[in-house]
C-alpha cells in the first residue's frame, strides 16, 4: 500500500514496537526476511 510506518502505527493504533512484533511474526511464518519478500511470496500463494 506504500503506507510509511508512521501511517501504519496510526492506522494499527499500536506502538512501534507491537509493530515490530507483528512484523517479526509474518516474516517467520512465511519463511521471508522484508516485506518484498513478504508481499511476493503471498502473491505467489494466491492471497
């Protein structure tokens, strides 16, 4: 969405560090190390 991670925390309403949490939780279940990464490997998947 090319949302800057400000836009993201407000949009969340979360801390930068719940942020990074949940960053680090989609990384490892989809096996990724960015969110290039992140966001190619679920459009291969289909979602």
């Amino acid at each position: 969405m090319g949302l800057s991670e400000l836009a993201l925390l407000q949009l969340l309403h979360c801390t930068k560090q719940e942020l990074n949490k949940y960053w680090y939780e989609i990384f490892t279940k989809l096996k990724v190390e960015n969110t290039y990464l992140a966001i190619k490997k679920e459009l291969q998947m289909g979602h």
